[in-house]
C-alpha cells in the first residue's frame, strides 16, 4: 500500500490513500455527485473492490479531509483484457462541492505513479466535456481521443414505443431464464463486445470470472435483462442494471454478427424499458459513443435525451 499523500487546499487539508470498506457509501456518493448518469452504490462498490481480476492491479483511491470525509474518488487499474499490454487507466472524479482545491490532482499523480509501477505505458482518463475539466486534462499531458454521450430517458413521462409481438422463430426471454446455464449468454456479451467502440479492445474469453463479476453483480438486474433468441440461439440482448432507487441503466445492448439487420436489438431493448417501468423504475440511463450512430438512432427512437458528454483522453507514461 502506498504511503497516504497530503496536501494543503486553503484551510482545508487532503489525503489520497488506498479505500476500505468504510468509505463505499462516500465513494458512492461523490461518484452520484459528479456523474449522476452512472449507478453507484456502497454494495455494488465493495463487491467491485473484492472481485476486481488480479491482472487488473485494481487500485481504488479516495481523498479524504481530516476529518474523514470523502471528497474525492479514483478508479485506476490495468485494461487486462485489452489485446494490446501495458493500458492502464485512472478516472477521477470530485465532489462538486469541493472542486478546486487540489484533491483532482493529487489522485491523479498517485494513479500514475501506481500505473507506471506496474508497467503501464498509456494511460487513459475520461473527462467530463467542459472547458475546466478539458483544460485540467491538457495541462497534465493528456490528449483527447474519442468521446461519448451519457443519455437520460424519463419512465415516468416518456411515450416508450408500444411492445410488438416478436417475428415468427423469435422469443423474448429474461437472463433470469438462463440461471441454470449463463453460459450461452457469455458467448453473446463476448462476441458483442469484441467490436464494440473502444479505444481499448477487450476480449471476454474467461467465463468464470464474467460469471462472477457480471452475472453476479450486484447491479445486474436478472429479471429486467432481455434477451431474444432466434430459434433457440440467444442472438441479441438488452442488459439492465438497477440501483434500488429508481434508477435503470442499460449496461449493454447488442446483436450478434449473424442476427444483425433484423431489428432484434430495439425489439430487447424496448421490452427491457416496459419492463422497467412496471418494475417502478422512474429514470433510465445509457451511454453511446458518439460515432455509434445506429444506435443513437435507437436510443433517439426510444425518448433518450443527450444529459453530457465525456471525452477520453490519452497519456503517454514514462
């Protein structure tokens, strides 16, 4: 473990060091403050600490007052599932309330030192799209790449479209439905992913972790997630994460390469959102990158509005 860093912001003083379990409902909370497009809970956040990969060199950080409270968060890690080695990334966000007074800067230089230890020669770090954060970014090296939207649907007041009987040969089941078996549904995340935008690449080849960290996890909503299976071939899903407090966020939506064009995704997708909404879920959350047109055209269909954008920005290390 890293020795804690101090530093000195005005009357108030910081210190970055390694999280514990005390500090999830802190780490939650900053992470609703500064993203409130993304889920965050203390037990979503404590299993994600216990299970993250080894590979990964997983080092979540908190900056903290003197008194203890969280003001600051950090994800950092090594993308060890990218095909290509040496990716880390650190993303760090602050509470809102407490910006300007160094905490950012002092998780970010622990990050790095964390990353280059452990052989890491990129760094990425998405930043949130406005001109203070996007110049905090320039000045500590960082590059902009590609970027993406978090949008927002209202349940409570959206027009979804109306649910349609699927096409002959096509059934709509739920995740819950593959509870004996998940396995079929790894194969389909994988081969989705696999060309998913991305900076990165990942390649999802081990089942037993995916079945620990994804369908084990504490936001992953069994009964919520849809999936479509074309004569008894899962081939496209809508993946659907809740917090608990109203909150829906589509995790994943894809269509296997050899189902594609055949509108099975929307056809997930939309009866995941009715579901969700009988399940008394009041806001629904995705992301899309911002070149992903087909499916900001599905999300545009659905009601989703535009809520921010993110950039991702890249670092050379060393």
């Amino acid at each position: 473990m890293a020795r804690p860093l101090p530093v000195a912001c005005g009357p108030m003083t910081v210190i970055v060091r390694d999280v514990d379990t005390q500090d999830a409902e802190g780490f939650a909370r900053v992470r609703r403050a500064a993203l409130p497009y993304m889920l965050s809970t203390a037990e979503q956040l404590v299993f994600d600490w216990a299970h993250a990969h080894p590979d990964s060199h997983y080092r979540p950080l908190v900056a903290v007052t003197e008194a203890g409270g969280v003001v600051g968060t950090a994800q950092v890690g090594i993308a060890h599932d990218a095909a290509e080695p040496g990716i880390g990334y650190a993303n760090v966000y602050v509470d809102p309330a407490h910006r300007g007074r160094g905490a950012g800067s002092l998780l970010l230089r622990a990050a790095e030192e964390h990353l280059a230890e452990r052989g890491a020669r990129t760094q990425y770090s998405w930043v949130l799209d406005a001109p203070e954060n996007l110049a905090w970014a320039g000045r500590r090296g960082y590059s902009p790449s590609r970027s993406a939207y978090f949008l927002r649907l209202d349940l409570t007041a959206a027009e979804l479209p109306p649910l349609q009987a699927p096409p002959a040969g096509v059934e709509l089941l739920t995740a819950e439905d593959f509870a004996a078996d998940p396995r079929p549904l790894f194969e389909l995340d994988a081969v989705t992913t696999a060309d998913e935008p991305s900076d990165v690449g990942a390649e999802l080849d081990d089942f037993a972790h995916w079945r620990a960290t994804t369908w084990e996890h504490p936001l992953f909503d069994r009964a919520l997630t849809t999936v479509a299976v074309v004569d008894g071939v899962p081939a496209a899903f809508s993946a659907a994460q809740t917090d608990g407090l109203g909150r829906y966020n589509s995790g994943m939506t894809g269509t296997a390469p050899a189902f594609r064009g055949r509108g099975l995704a929307k056809l997930a997708k939309n009866a995941s959102l009715h579901r969700a909404r009988a399940a008394g879920c009041t806001e629904a959350f995705t992301g899309n990158d911002t070149g992903n047109g087909p499916m900001l055209a599905i999300n545009k269909w659905f009601g989703y509005e535009i809520g921010a954008r993110e950039v991702r920005h890249v670092r050379t290390l060393g």
